[in-house]
C-alpha cells in the first residue's frame, strides 16, 4: 500500500486523481480532501492510499471477426469506456516481443 499527497490548484488536482484511479493497475484505497486555506481559496490538499498491482497493467482484448474467428489482442494500460450509444471504446498500447 502507497500513501500519495497532492496539491495544488482544484482545477489540475482533481483531473490527475481521477485519471490516476482510472488505470487498471491502481486501486485508489481511500480518499481525504482537505481545502488549504492558509493559501489561495482554490488550492487543494489530496491525501489517498492506493494499492499499486503492475500484473494488472495487461489485459488481452478479444475481437471476433466475420467467420467468428477470435483475435487475442495484449495491451497495456488499457482503457475501455462505453457509449451511451452501446458501443464500446477501447484504447491501449500494443507491444511486440518479437520486434
């Protein structure tokens, strides 16, 4: 378990931890918010404990194609986000142990 503290303007803190929390491989544990009034109204203090898991990082994506063949796809890091449409977006990066 890490213990993480950042500060700083609402506006860059509160987009970094939620990106943050978004990886597959952080599990944001806890969350303290606390407004630093010492400074400037719109600075934050951010404290959180997370659960760093690196074996998470790599997923396998599963496409079929027209004769329902399965394609295994390894990525990294990877974000999936689905539409209000239904359809499902997902990014990540690809790597080639060959290469």
């Amino acid at each position: 378990m890490l213990k993480v503290q950042v500060e700083g303007e609402m506006r860059k803190v509160e987009p970094f931890v939620r990106e943050l929390a978004r990886r597959p491989h952080v599990e944001v544990a806890s969350e303290e918010v606390r407004v630093i009034r010492e400074m400037e109204p719109d600075m934050v203090r951010v404290r959180f404990r997370l659960q760093h898991q690196p074996q998470r990082r790599v997923k396998v994506v599963s496409l079929f194609d027209g004769n329902g063949r399965e394609i295994r796809i390894p990525l990294m890091d990877v974000i999936s986000v689905r539409m209000d449409d239904g359809r499902h977006i997902v990014t990540g990066r690809s790597f080639d142990i060959f290469a």
